[in-house]
C-alpha cells in the first residue's frame, strides 16, 4: 500500500518539478527561497500522496459487501503506527523550520559595501529615495521608478504614508509589508538585467490594482549614467523633461493625448485642463485634495508630489501640461 503510495507521489513530485510555474529567479535571494519552496512542496507532494494513496487503497479494499449491516470489527488503536505518524512528521516539520530559518537569514545578509534606498508608499504610488545621492537644492535623489545596479546588495527601508501597503518585485522573490509609524527591511542582490515589476500585494484601497512600478536592473555603468541623468534633470526641469516626468509618473492614471498615455483613474486631462491657468495646474499637482474634479474622488491621485519633485521639476511639468493641452492663460 505504502508503495503505491511512494510511486504516485514520486510521479507527482516529477510533475510539479518540470513545469515552470514561477517567474524568473533574478536575485540571490530568489535562488534561496525558490529552494526553500521546492524542499517543501516535494515533501508535501510526497506525504499527500502516501495518505490519498493509503486512503483511496482502504476504501476499496475493506469496503463493506452489499447487504453486509454489521458494525466493523472493534479496534483498540495501535501504539507502534502512532508513534511512527508522531514521529515523521515532528521530525520534518522540525527539519523545515530549520532550513527555512537559515535560508531567511542567509537571504537578509548583509555586505559592508551594501546600498540603502528607501521605500515610500502610499495610496496609490510608490517612491524609490536614494539617500546617499544629492540632486539639486542638497535633497536626496528621488524617483517613481526603481532603478539599481546589479550585483550589489540593497537594503530596502520601507515605510507607508497611510495603510497597509507590500512591496514586492515576483522576479527578486523578497516581500515585505509597508505599515504606517514603523519601518520595515528586506534585502536584495539583482542578479540578472532587465525591466520587472513593482507591485502592490497588500489590498490597500480603490487604486490597488494600479499600484505598480517598475524595476530596472542596469550594470553598474548605465547606473551612474541614470543617476547624472536624473541630476540634470532637477537641475534643468524644463518641458522637455516634463513629458518625461508625466509619462513615468501621472500617465497610468491620466489620459493625456500628447504623452500617449490613457490611464482612467482619474480625469482626462485633454478634456479638464482646457483653458485653465498654470496656477491651478500647479496647485491640482502639489494639492490634489484643495479641489476634487468633479466625479472623482479624493485621496486616490498621491498628495507628496510637491515633496517628491524639485522645484524646476515641478515647473517643468506645469510647462508641458499648459503647452500639451494648450490651455493657460499663463
Ligand atoms: C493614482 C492615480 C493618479 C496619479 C498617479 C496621478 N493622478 Fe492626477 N488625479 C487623479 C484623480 C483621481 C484626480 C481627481 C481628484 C482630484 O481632483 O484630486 C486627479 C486630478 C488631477 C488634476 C486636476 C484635474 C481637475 O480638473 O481638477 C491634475 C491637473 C492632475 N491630476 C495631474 C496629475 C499629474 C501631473 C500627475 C503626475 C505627477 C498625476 N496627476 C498623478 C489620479 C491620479
Ligand atoms: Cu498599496
């Protein structure tokens, strides 16, 4: 019966093996949980398959003929099965708890030559700070994308503005939860290049579903070169760079003809910024809550664009939203 049970299991275990049901592994941390993972469900796999298997076998063998009306046979327990259905699995949920507990404090190791980006959430957006990288005005570099070299180890420090929020990129595996008044940390070495996902996995609001960035992963060269990048963009702002800034950050919410973008969240702004100032563009920005569009809601559009932005950034944006929708009556 055993046996059956081990075989089907095996050929199980073989199937849940062979299909790719996970994404990329492209950090060190992914490689260890994704082992963690792996430990786990063949064990599980195995040990459902001997009792389906031992069940499935019982109910078919000991079955009661038809017509047969008589209790079973009484049975006073057996103290050598016990002890053995004690047994494995005390040692094998011991044995996982060990090796998952060294595999989490392997994955939050943490090199000397480590890098800190701090991560900021709110309803419905996240922003990427660098805090040891000075942009104009002395403030620390700051962006709506996270952007890192690979192969070096980051220390995430998390933080959220409002509710529960979670940061999770599926390619680098590490998850961790934002939560208001404390911060929280998770460790990440990248390891391949290339563009993932940023995503919210923590329910948190209307805008949940849109609560998504983007993680690029270059070599330590195009890093640098994206961080001057970003230097001169807050030194310069300008339209130019607006349209860059409004693509990166507003466009999944708005819709706006020029940029080519068609978020639906909030209002469309071909249609709502005709013929208004520059002023309330400005204000509509770095206030979201001073007036709500009519038919939207407050609290969804995220209130720390005045902090997130410098100045020039700031005046940047309003130059090409007056220019892209031709309104202002600057
Ligand atoms: C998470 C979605 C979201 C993001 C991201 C977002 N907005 Fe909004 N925005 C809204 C919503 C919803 C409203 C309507 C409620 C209100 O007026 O506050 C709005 C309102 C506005 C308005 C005022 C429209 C009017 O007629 O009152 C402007 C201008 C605007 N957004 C520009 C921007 C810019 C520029 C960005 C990027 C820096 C941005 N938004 C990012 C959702 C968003
Ligand atoms: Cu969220």
């Amino acid at each position: 019966m055993t046996l059956v049970g081990v075989a089907v299991g095996v050929a199980l275990a073989v199937v849940a093996v062979f299909i790719p049901w996970l994404p990329d592994a492209a950090s060190e941390q992914a490689d260890i949980v994704d082992s963690v993972y792996w430990v786990v469900t063949i064990i599980c796999v195995v040990v459902f398959a001997v009792v389906a298997g031992v069940s499935a076998y019982a109910v078919y063998k000991f079955r009661a003929p038809p017509g047969d009306m008589d209790d079973g046979s009484p049975i006073h327990g057996h103290t050598g099965l016990e002890i053995v259905w004690t047994l494995i699995p005390t040692i094998l949920v011991t044995g996982i708890a060990v090796y998952s507990g060294v595999a989490l404090a392997q994955s939050e190791e943490l090199p000397p030559d480590h890098r800190i980006i701090e991560v900021s959430s709110q309803q419905f957006a996240w922003t990427f700070t660098y805090p040891d990288i000075e942009v104009e005005g002395g403030r620390p570099l700051s962006s709506g994308e996270l952007v890192v070299p690979i192969d070096q180890t980051i220390r995430f420090e998390i933080t959220s503005k409002d509710v529960i929020h979670s940061f999770w990129v599926p390619e680098w595996r590490m998850k961790q939860d934002a939560v208001q008044g404390i911060t929280t940390h998770t460790t990440v070495k990248p390891t391949e290049l290339g563009t993932f996902p940023v995503i919210c996995t923590e329910l948190c609001g209307l805008g949940h579903a849109l609560m998504r960035s983007r993680a690029r992963v270059l070599s330590e060269a195009d890093f640098q070169a994206w961080v001057e990048e970003q230097k001169r963009l807050a030194r310069e702002g300008g339209a130019i760079q607006g349209k860059e800034l409004f693509t990166q950050q507003c466009g999944s919410c708005h819709t706006l003809a020029d940029a080519g973008t068609t978020g639906e969240v909030g209002p469309n702004l071909d249609e709502v910024l005709q013929g208004v100032d520059a002023d309330f563009i400005m204000e509509s920005i770095v206030d979201p809550s001073a007036e709500i569009a009519p038919g939207f809601q407050d609290g969804v559009m995220p209130g720390n664009y005045g902090e997130m932005f410098t100045e020039p950034q700031l005046q940047g944006l309003v130059e090409y939203l007056v220019n892209a929708t031709e309104g202002g009556a600057q």
